[in-house]
RNA sequence: GGACGAUUAGCUCAGUUGGUUAGAGCACUUCUCUUACAAAGAAGGGGUCACUGGUUCGAGUCCAGUAUCGUCCACCA
C-alpha cells in the first residue's frame, strides 16, 4: 500500500478491534506456539485477578499496560513468554455487592438460601467475569486466554483444599477462640487488615461502676462494661498503686461484678483518668490482658450486634441503644464525673464501613510461628522474612521495586499474628472440614448425611495466595500430594514457576503479595516470584483517589472509544514511576493521541518515499551522508537505552527516550534532511531500517498502531513475534567517524571557513547562534525572494544567510548536526545590539569566573577526573576566546 | 506514637553511581496553510531545585535538622 492510500488521520476505532482479533488466532499468546529452541529461556506473570464485582478502573488498565509492556518486550526477546489471565471471586465483596442488588429487589440471602443465593452470585459473577474480559482485551493485553483461571473454580478449590488440608495435618491451622474483627452487617468476621480506622467525635464518659468503688474510669463505650472483670491501671501510676491486685465486688446498673484491679504497660496515665476497664470479650486488647491475667471472659454482645440474654433489661437491645440506657443508669444512680467529646478512631469494616464489633469467637486460624519440618524447621514467618531478606529454598531474595518498600514489608511480617482465615460468609471456598459431634474429619464426607461441613468459607487471599501456581495447573488430576507434599504435576509448572514479575500496586503488598509468599513457600517450598514492581495509583488530576460517589472516574473505555488503545497506554505510563501515584486527565491522554497520530504520518512519509523493495540493496558505506551517519548512531543509542530501561523496569524513561528520538530526531531532523537529499539506494534502506526498529521498539508500549503500519509494510511475520532490534543489525556500518573524515564535513568546513570571514568583516553579529545557512546555488534568486517562505519551512530554520554559491540546501543542515556555530548577516540595530551584547557579555564573565575559580582551585585539580578537567580547561579556553571576540565586536559598534 | 514518600517553570512531572550555565509535555507570546502530519511546524519568555546547616574541589542529587502536604501501620480504653 502507498502512502497516498493511507488516511492522514489514524483511527483506532476501525483498527484496535481487528488487530486483536488476527493477534488472537494467531496462537502467540500462547508460548507453546512460538516457534522457539528447545533450551529458550521461559518468562511469565500472572496477572492479578481482577474482583468479579464489576468493570476496570483506570488503575487495572495501568496494571495491564505495564505487564503487556513486559510480557511483548520478552516475547520479541525470544522468551517463552507466558501471562495468564484471570479473575478474583473476591468473597466478601461479591457476596455485598449481590446482596445490595438483592436488597433493591425486596430479598435477601437468607430468604434465598445457600444454594439459591450463591446461583445468584454465580450469575452475577459470570456476567461481571464477561465484561471485564472484553476489557482487558480492549487494553491489547496479550495474555494466553486458553489458560485462563478463576480463583474459585473446581481446579483452584482442589489446590485450596489440599494445602487446607496440608497444613492442618502440619498443624499450622488450629481453630481457637479469640477475639476477633466481626461485622455485624457482613455477618462475618476480617482481616486485621481489613478493618480501617475512621476517626469521629464520639462521646468519652467517665464513672465509677458503683458509689463505693475506688477508681473512676473513662470509656466511649458504656454498655460493654457490663462484662467488665478487671480495670488496669499502669504499673507506674502512683494513684492507683496500693489498689493492684485487689478485688472488688459490686452492681453495675443491675449487673453483678466481679472486678480485678491490675497493673498493664499499656495502660496510659494520661488518658481519661488513667484507669481502663477490662472488656475481655469485646476488645483485642483486653483479650490479652485477660489472658495474661487469667481473667473471666464475659461476652455482652452477640453476632448481632445485640445485647445478649443474661443482661436483665439490657437483653436484646442493640448495642447503641444499650449505651443510652447505660447512661441514664449512671446519671441516675450518679456514678457519672464527666461527659466530654473527643475524636476517637473507631474501626470500621472495610467493605461497608459498619463499626466493627470485637467478638470471642470459634474460628480458623494459621499458626506463624510454629516450627515446621516442611520449612527445614522454620515457621513461616521466618520463611517470609528471609525470603525477602536473602532468599530461600536455593533462590535468590524476592526484589521488591522500589526497594523502599521491602521495609514496610519487613516490618509488617515482623508484627505478623495468627492469621484468621474463616469467613462466615456463603460465597467462597467452603472449608473443607466435616463435623459429626465432637467428631472432625478433613476427609469429604459429603456423601454421609451424618457428617455436617463448616458452613463457613476461607479468607479469598487464602486462596488468591496460591494465584502463581494454582494457576499452571490446567486440570484436576495435575494437583497431587505425595509424601506429604503438595506437587503440580504439569509442564506449565516446571517451565513457569517460579513466576519472573509480580506487578501490582502497592496497596496491596500487604493483602496479597505478602500472602502469597506465605502460601507459595509452605505449600511449594518455592518463591511464587522473583521480582514485584509495585505501581502507584492512578488518581484523577487533583490528586484525589477516583471513586463513584465523587465522580471523577475516567473510564478507560470511555478513554479507548475517544482516543484509542494506544494513546491511553502512553498516558498512564509516562510520567509515572514507581511506587509513587500519578495524575491522568483527559488532556494528558488526547495529547499521546496526537503523537500516536504523528508515528502514523512518519510512516507515511517514509513508505511514499521508500516505495517497494527499496530495503534489498546493500548499503555502501562511502555513500552515506552525514545526516545518515549521524542518525544511524542515534538509533544505536536509542537501542541500548530502551532495552536497558526496560530491563530496570524504567518504563515512563524508555517511553521518553523513545518519543525524543522519534519526534525530535527521526521526524524533525532526519527526514527534513532526506527531503532536500539525493534519494540514494542507502538513504532508502535506512529509512526503512529505522521506521523497522522503532516500530519494534514502540510495539510493547502502543501495539496496536505499530502492528497496523508493520502490516501495511508487507511483511510476512507479525510485528508480536518479531525480534527485538539488536545493534548487529546496524554493525555493517560504522558511523562513528563521520565528523572528521566525511568529505561532506569537509564541505562544511569550508562554509564555517567563508562565515568566519564574514564575521571578521564585521558583516555579521558574531553572538547569535543561527539555525542554518542555504546555499541556493542556481535559485539563489528565486529563494531570496522567498526568504520568509523558507525560514518556516520545517527544516529547524529560524534565521538564515543566502548564499549564491554553494550546492544544496541541505548542506545547511549537515553544519548545523555537526554542531557549526553559524551566523547571520544582518541589518543591525545597533542600540538594542549593544544592549543585548551587554548582557550577553556579563553571562559569559559570570560563568569563566566560576570557571576560573574551579581550575585553579588546587583541590579540583588535583581530585576531579581528568576528564572532567580537561573538559572545564576546555570550557573556559573556549568561553574566553568568546569573550574576547564580543568585546571587539562591542568596541566597532 | 512508628514508618515511608513528596516539595524542581503557571500546571503535571522527569532528572539512574554527585560533574556544563537544571530538563520535558501542557499552558503562554510571536510567526507560518508548508507535498507525512494544523491532532502540525518554527522561534521565544519563564526556575534562589521548600528552608537551615553539614560533607565535598564541586550538591537538585549525599548527611542532619526544620516546615508544609500526602500515604501506610499501630493505638486511642
């Protein structure tokens, strides 16, 4: 096809959806249909599975970018490249979310049942599956959708259930009662680090529980005191020192206690009276001062939220209203000393930012500190620690990028607790445990109507925690254990695990990352990767996180319809490094439109002007131009640069890089160049070697385009598997000399030589650095009545000297790659000359003086390097010939 | 309370082991319809690199401290 026939606009819109589709059936997603040698090197990331809850947001199309870069960069580098797809069921979330859309429609889970509800939730995660499918391939990602996985499908259930299983017989999962984070919305118990704290003004009160009691205490929550059996006070606090250890029996608003005083560290002096009210059953702190102090645990509250019975008129009340009539008690019976507001963070579920409510409760745990044989007699968070620290299991250490955030991990590992991995909730693996009376087996015993399962499920990082090898199983029977070990007993397996990158964003190194290191190691006995780059969030351009409720959402594909794949793709990764947020907007994502819309046009250019077949001919290196000496060797450069930023993960730097030499470089110098020059057979090649590489250089990073113009240049291969441009592509010419030996140079030469002269006659101003000199030759004439004309001709010309003599234009140009100092003829005026020449004049003084003071400064001298001296001598030689020259020019004015 | 980050042009941000007189994009000013591209090209203005010290021949870069903003963790009875 020839440029004329290509449209001057590139639309993505007629081009995106087809191109996907020919990457698709040509089977290259899937490394087991690349044509490679047997010993290639193998490459893989599993993409971290979206929440089934919906659509993406700009922050996993920014995951999708980076990885697809990765995964197309090794793909081309002759990788056997591998990036799974999947999709997260995201337990608690899915479960709210079909639950709202329920409540909408006047029903319920309960009303609905297990069954009937999770067919619902089923549905609804199947629909949302769909939908984020066809996002991510909107996004170009080039993941292999033959191997795609979901974390609650029957093989991941069977990786699930066996490390459950795994890990009981280890006795690294106990069930325990503990006070635990319970949201009575949810119905279900989180994470630690699923609760976040909010702060709110709340109500502190403080009283005695009885007339006669000797310390007064201060507490934001009145109605658990009724399960009150100890108040501690610091050890320290010379108030209350004589009272520790003593016991004190009373009524507390018609309750019987029964209250121990002692003494605990944590307890601060100068809060409310510096006395605290031990709440056993509804505090994670009072948990364990009761059992340090073996200390009756009384549970107030139940699953609820409400008062439970045994509490004489309290029974049944709400938890807040049990607070009021709390306080209506104390006022009456005045124990109260003081009602004062204070902002308090209180813990609230992270889902649906119900308080959360401390609870004792029977649940499932992992045990990390327990020794295990497994871990050559570690726990597992000695394991996780070291596997970050220096490696184990004969690998080297987990690099986190950026290496700051190793530290968080380090100290969020080291202040590591049992991990409670029980939800009461229906959507999710249900644990695999069956109860018949004080009876437990681990053993399916779903067949045997007299055995009852745990109604309860796992924790979804539980299993997303397996995500890197529960992945490269592609049937049941490839999940085993044997001797006690679980083993995936699959090709995917041996060629692909450890897995090389897991990209995310930071707000999940502690959900997700740290979770998977501590799954992989005990289950495996491996690392589930070797390098995490960590993203930062993408915000909206004030900063601010993009949420629904503030409307500042930019959807991706509202973003794809307008301005294509490939301009967002640019936008989200330049400009933004690692760990740190980055801003988009509409603006910043319609301006990498236009430059993808430049490529297009340089391509255009190019094939008009290389035509078919051009490519065959050899290059004579005598032949070439300066121009073509001089881009070759930026093209070099320009190759090295970006596959080593690439292998350091400096994506947004290699995008820049890239963007410089196309536009600045290829676009605006070079080809401006190869207009007014001869059309040599070399010039032909290397336009078209050049519009080659960087199209391959720029396919990870806009795929799209790139594979539509290498489509129109005939090719057989597609542009996905083509090979990373090397530089032994280049080494048959050798541009480093250009500037001393190419007779062209010598022409310029002689143009400096004739400037020169000029200047010394004082015909031009000597400061001004011109862009370009024409030597029009036989046009003369005709160009010099076209002067304005020629100045805005895109040949970086700005002021100019016409020459008659001379040959061609382009000569103009060579002086100026070449680095001449050319000037301009002129008429000058000479009053605003000798100002500006002034001020000109005090700038070089300023900087040889620096430069003096560093040269004779004997420490530099004697410490720089050479090379740096050298350079500075060489400054200042030139600065003050410079200077020297000025002054002269002054004086004749 | 602990940790981490940020502070560079009007705005958004780069600046990789310390080394020219600190960069880009957008915005702004001026010019140009020109045979790849007006979704373009050319030229130009604009910065005490938050502040204070220190190390160094030399600091935007390294160290210490201060201020402001932000994020995370823990606690808040």
């Amino acid at each position: 096809m020839t440029a004329k026939e290509l449209p001057k606009i590139y639309d993505p819109k007629k081009v995106e959806d087809k191109i996907y589709k020919i990457w698709e059936e040509s089977g290259f997603f899937n490394p087991d249909n690349l044509d490679l040698p047997e010993n290639s090197p193998s490459y893989s990331i599993v993409l971290p599975p979206p929440n089934v809850t919906g659509t993406l947001h700009m922050g996993h199309a920014a995951m999708m970018v980076y990885q697809d870069i990765l995964i197309r960069y090794k793909r081309m580098s002759g990788f056997r490249t591998l990036w799974i797809p999947g999709t997260d069921h995201a337990a608690i979330a899915t479960q709210t979310k079909v639950e709202k859309i329920l409540k909408e429609k006047g029903a319920s889970r309960h009303s609905l049942g297990r069954e009937k509800f999770l067919a619902e939730v089923n549905k609804f995660a199947q629909d949302s599956h769909d939908t984020i499918k066809n996002q991510t391939k909107k996004m170009g990602s080039s993941c292999d959708w033959s191997r795609e996985a979901f974390t609650l499908d029957e093989i991941r259930n069977k990786a699930v259930n066996s490390v459950f299983k795994l890990m009981h017989e280890d006795e690294l999962i106990y069930r325990g009662e503990r006070v635990i984070n319970w949201c009575p919305r949810c119905h279900s118990t989180l994470a630690d680090d699923e609760v976040e704290h909010k702060n709110r003004e709340t109500q502190l009160f403080t009283f005695r529980y009885w007339k006669d009691f000797p310390i007064p205490i201060s507490t934001t929550r009145p109605e658990t005191k009724l399960g009150d059996t100890a108040v501690a006070v610091n050890p320290k606090d010379e108030r209350y020192k004589e009272f520790i250890g003593q016991e004190f029996l009373g009524n507390f608003c018609g309750i019987d206690l029964k209250i121990k005083i002692i003494a605990d560290r944590n307890v601060e002096m100068d809060f409310g009276t510096g006395a605290l009210g031990v709440t056993p059953a509804h505090s994670m702190i009072d948990w364990k001062m009761a059992k340090d102090n073996d200390l009756n645990i009384i549970k107030v509250i139940d699953e609820d939220g409400k008062i439970k019975e045994g509490f004489g008129e309290f029974a049944g009340l709400t938890a807040f209203e049990a607070r009021k009539l709390v306080v209506e008690k104390i006022k009456q019976n005045s124990l109260l000393e003081k009602e004062e507001n204070i902002q308090n963070a209180i813990s609230v579920c992270y889902r649906c930012g119900t308080s959360i409510e401390p609870l004792p409760s029977l649940q499932w745990f992992i045990d990390v500190n327990k020794k295990t044989e497994k871990l050559n007699n570690k726990s597992i968070k000695e394991t996780c620690l070291e596997a970050v620290e220096k490696g184990v299991f004969d690998r080297e250490k987990i690099n986190i990028i950026p290496q700051r955030f190793e530290k968080n991990y380090f100290q969020w590992m080291n202040n590591l607790e049992d991990w409670c991995i029980s939800r009461q909730i229906w959507y999710g693996h249900r644990i695999p445990v069956w109860y018949k009376g004080e009876e437990i087996s681990l053993e399916d015993k779903s067949n045997d109507a007299s055995w009852e399962r745990d109604s309860d499920t796992l924790d979804t990082w539980f299993s997303s925690g397996m995500w890197t090898f529960s992945t490269l199983a592609q049937s049941l029977d490839e999940i085993k254990i044997e001797n006690g070990k679980l083993v995936i007993d699959s090709n995917d397996f041996k060629s692909f695990h450890p897995t090389s990158v897991l990209e995310t964003g930071y707000d999940i190194l502690f959900f997700w990352v740290a979770r998977m290191i501590i799954m992989t190691t005990y289950a495996i006995n491996d690392i589930p990767f070797q390098d995490v780059y960590l993203h930062g969030l993408v915000l909206d351009e004030n900063g601010k996180k993009m949420s629904k409720s503030l409307g500042n959402v930019l959807d991706p594909l509202d973003m794809i319809e307008k301005f294509g794949t490939d301009a967002v793709r640019l936008s989200l990764f330049i400009g933004s490094t690692p760990g740190n947020d980055t801003r988009i907007n509409e603006e910043k994502i319609e301006n990498y439109r236009n430059f993808v819309n430049k490529l297009w046009n340089i391509s255009r250019f190019v094939t008009s002007k290389i035509g078919d077949g051009a490519t065959e001919a050899k290059i004579e290196e005598k032949n070439l131009t300066f121009a073509d000496k001089w881009i070759i060797d930026k093209i070099k450069n320009l190759i090295t640069e970006v596959t080593l930023d690439l292998e350091k993960y400096n994506f947004s730097l290699a995008g820049e890089k890239l963007q410089e030499f196309t536009k600045n470089d290829f676009a605006d110098w070079y080809l401006e160049v190869a207009k007014f020059e001869t059309n040599t057979a070399e010039k032909n090649i290397i336009l078209g070697k050049i519009l080659e590489d960087i199209l391959k250089l720029w396919h990870p990073f806009i795929p799209f385009i790139t594979e539509e113009i290498w489509s129109n240049l005939s090719k057989e291969k597609l542009l996905l598997i083509e090979n990373w441009p090397a530089l032994e592509n280049w080494n048959e010419i050798t541009a480093k000399d250009y500037d001393s030996k190419d007779n062209v140079f010598e022409k310029t030469q002689t143009i400096i030589t004739a400037i020169r002269n000029l200047r010394a006659e004082n015909k031009i101003e000597p400061t001004k650095k011109l862009k370009t000199i024409i030597y029009a030759g036989d046009d003369f004439e005709k160009i010099k009545n076209e002067e304005i004309l020629i100045k805005n001709l895109r040949t970086g010309v700005s002021e100019l000297i016409i020459e008659k003599s001379g040959e061609k234009p382009a000569e103009a140009l060579y002086a100026i790659a070449s680095g001449v100092e050319i000037y301009l003829i002129n008429e000058i005026d000479k009053d605003a000359e000798r100002k500006r020449i002034s001020a000109e004049l005090e700038n070089l003084k300023k900087y040889t003086a620096n430069l003096n003071q560093r040269l004779s400064n004997k420490e530099f001298t004697k410490k720089a390097p050479a090379q740096i001296v050298a350079q500075e001598k060489e400054r200042l030689a030139k600065a003050q010939s410079d200077i020297l020259e000025m002054e002269k020019y002054l004086e004749k004015l």
